[in-house]
C-alpha cells in the first residue's frame, strides 16, 4: 500500500496520535518533506505546529546516502557504519557538516519568518517526518527537541522499517510508525507522490498553522441515502444504501459471524468511503430466522452466494448499473468475500478483508483474481498467520497491511482510522 501524497500520509498518522491529545503538545516537522505531514497531525490534534531544522550529511559521492545530521543547535548524529564502509575522511565530513550549518540557518530564518522557535520546555514534542530509512535525521531531530527542553519525546512517521521503534528507542520515549513495510527499502516506496516539498510550501504550512483560517466546506448531500430490501432470490434482506453524487464506484460489506448492517466498525469504514466518493452496501447476510443457526453463520459457500446475490441487485438498479463494485469483508465475512470473488462471473473488482478468515474459503483463493488487500492487526498472530499463508497464495495483485498494536477487533485509538483509509485507497484505486 501507498499514500497518495504526504498530506494523505498525515491524515492516516493522525488518528493514530490521537492518545496525545490535550498532553501539551507540539508537532515538530522536519523540514522540508515531514511538514506537509506534521501540519495534517497538528490540525488533528489541535496542537501547535513548528519545524526542528536538521539537515542531513550526504556521502561525498552519494549525496542521498546519509552519513549523519546535524541539528539547528549543534547537534551531531553520526551513521558510524557508513563512515568505516566507505572510508569518509575528517575533512569530507567537515565540509559537508559546514555546508549543513549554513543552510540550516538561512533557511531556518525563511521558514520562521518573524516567528520565534515554540517553546519545547517541559511539553511533549511529537517529532514528524515523511518516513525513516537510516534513521540519522529522526535521530538528530529527537536530540534537539530533548535539547531545548521537551519533557517527551515522540517520534511518528507514516512509513518506515520494521525495526523503528527498537533502533529508536534510546532518543524516544515512544515512537509511532503506520506502515512498516517487510521488505522496506526507501521512504519513496511508501508514497505515489513523493514529489520534493519547496521552502515556500513550509512557510506556508508553519504560517497556517500559525493562524488558522475556518476552511470547513458542508458536504453535498448523497443522492440517495436510505434503508433498502436487497432481494437475493428466495429470501429480501434488510440493508442500507448510500450512493454520493457520481459515485465512482461502490461497496458491498459482508459483517463476521455475530454481527449485521449496524456494525459501528463497517458503518464507520462506510461513511469513509462515502467521503472518498464510494458508495456503499450494508445489508444483513441472513434472515432473523437463520441467524440462531449456527451451521448456517458459518456456512461460507451459502454466505458467498447470498453476498453474491447483492452484487447482482445492485448492478440492476438504474443508480448504479455500469459502476465497479468492490466487497469489503470483516472475519467469517471476509471468507465469505474471497470466495464469491473466486467465482469467474463474480463482478466484483476488488476486496478488503478486515481481520478476516481467509482459511475459511482455502479452497477458493487460488481462483481470486480480483485485486485483494488484506488488513490484519499486529496483535492478532493467529489471524495474522493464516493471511500470510493467504497472500502467498493469492494469484492476482494483492497487499498485506499489518496495522501495528491493533487487536483482532481494532479496537485501540486510531486502528479503525487506518483501516478506513488504506480501504478507501485500495477501492478508490481498482474500482
């Protein structure tokens, strides 16, 4: 999976920061890239937003190869592996530590105008960037903020490797990464956009933040909005439809054993979508009289078939026919999902499972072609097994996000937020 932007990278971090608020906060972005980010974390939390000027030291001859960091007070970071393995001499790395120097005060007296630096004494500093790889500007910036007196020090980032929080944990007191790649290699791989922020985009962002301006736009209503009875053939099941105004596409859900359309997770996985321009199907995969069956909950061949008989209404409507329609599955849901998308004449253009049981439609998922993404809480190691057994035997274009600290439930602060936005990215992107 990948962010749009940075601004979308943000907007995901930000739920996940959420516990910090009202803790005197202020988010520090690193200039130039984590500002755009640390703005969209600053608005969310209400907290002041400033920059922490670090500038990293390129390798003489690879300028994006960081050797180290210098921070706008004096602070040095060194990466001592790349120094003995590519032999940098006492005088390489003076110069490039003079020229770091002089660019982080020209440009710190840019960005801040006639601003002074926000008081960091004895508040907790949320120390924001675009992603970490080496590791050594994040590493200097977290120094400074301990520096000029920050009582806390949080490092958030929206991608970075899966071994952050451990390399980090000696100059944070708490560190939060929302997508940590198996197989991460650049902080560019995390993003579709990931185009160079300017000097003036900062100052802008830091003089927004500085006084902000009441931006809130009311939403067009959706064109239709209301309870419906999906007919499936023998049986009308209760549901809810929301279909925005030229909605690009729309989402069938399929609830896990237990629960039904007024899921507040779905429903709140929904409204989401909605906002992106998706419309939405919440509807009820058996009747009042079935649900006491126990047979019938875990009956993944009928389930598939009664979601399959959604999908067929819902083209036949004169609202929606022609538009692509994805199933977002949740638990025994989600195995219900995969295996009506196995089926050749599905319809269906694209999945998410959320926490699901993909084991439960094993049979099916080397017949799934239908792109797939597969949302699996860090905390879950038994589910969190059987998608990755999964995914390695989806045929077709598929991703596993592993939304770190979450539970089976996603219950913690923030998890249904990561949820929501990496399922509005996958549907916006193949629907």
């Amino acid at each position: 999976m990948t962010y749009a932007d940075r601004r979308e990278a943000g907007m995901e971090l930000a739920p996940l920061l959420e516990h910090l608020r009202g803790a005197d906060v202020v988010v520090v972005g690193l200039p130039r890239g984590g500002v755009p980010v640390a703005y969209e974390v600053a608005r969310s939390l209400g907290a002041p937003l400033d920059v922490i000027a670090v500038r990293k030291l390129g390798a003489p001859f690879q300028p994006e190869l960081a050797m180290g960091a210098i921070g706008e007070d004096g602070t040095r970071v060194l990466h001592e592996e790349v120094l003995r393995g590519f032999d940098i001499s006492g005088a390489e790395l003076a110069d490039a530590e003079e020229r770091a120097r002089e660019e982080i005060a020209a440009r710190t007296a840019r960005w801040r105008a006639d601003r002074d630096p926000v008081p960091l004494k004895g508040r907790t500093a949320v120390v924001v960037d675009d992603g970490v790889a080496t590791g050594s500007t994040a590493r200097a910036a977290c120094q400074v903020a301990r520096a000029r007196g920050a009582e806390r020090v949080v490092l958030a980032v929206p991608v970075g490797p899966p071994d952050l929080a451990r390399a980090m944990a000696d100059v944070a007191d708490e560190v939060v990464c929302a997508m940590t790649p198996v197989f991460f290699h650049a902080v560019a791989q995390g993003y579709v956009d990931f185009t160079q922020t300017t000097d003036d985009e900062v100052t802008a962002l830091l003089d927004r933040a500085a006084h902000p301006e009441d931006t809130e736009v009311t939403p067009d209503p959706p064109a239709f909005d209301d309870e419906v009875e999906v007919d499936v053939g023998p049986v009308r099941l209760p549901g809810h439809l929301t279909l925005p105004d030229g909605a690009s596409g729309a989402v069938v859900f399929a609830h896990g054993s237990g629960s039904s359309r007024h899921s507040p997770r779905n429903r709140a996985v929904a409204a989401h979508l909605n906002r992106a321009g998706l419309g939405t199907l919440l509807f009820d995969l058996l009747t009042l009289d079935e649900e006491p069956d126990r047979d019938r909950v875990f009956d993944i061949p009928f389930l598939a078939e009664r979601l399959l008989g959604a999908v067929r209404w819902l083209r036949r409507r004169p609202d929606t026919t022609g538009i692509a329609i994805g199933v977002f599955g949740a638990s025994t849901g989600a195995g219900a999902a995969l295996w009506a998308a196995a089926e050749h004449d599905s319809g269906i253009s694209a999945v998410v499972s959320r926490g699901g049981r993909p084991d439960l439609a094993a049979d099916r998922l080397d017949d799934v072609t239908a792109p797939t993404l597969l949302i699996v809480g860090g905390n879950d190691p038994q589910v969190l097994a059987l998608n990755h057994d999964a995914y390695d035997r989806l045929p077709g274009t598929k991703h596993l996000t592993v939304v770190s600290g979450a539970t089976h439930l996603f219950e913690e602060p923030g998890a249904m937020n990561v949820v929501a936005g990496q399922a509005a990215r996958w549907f916006t992107t193949h629907l």
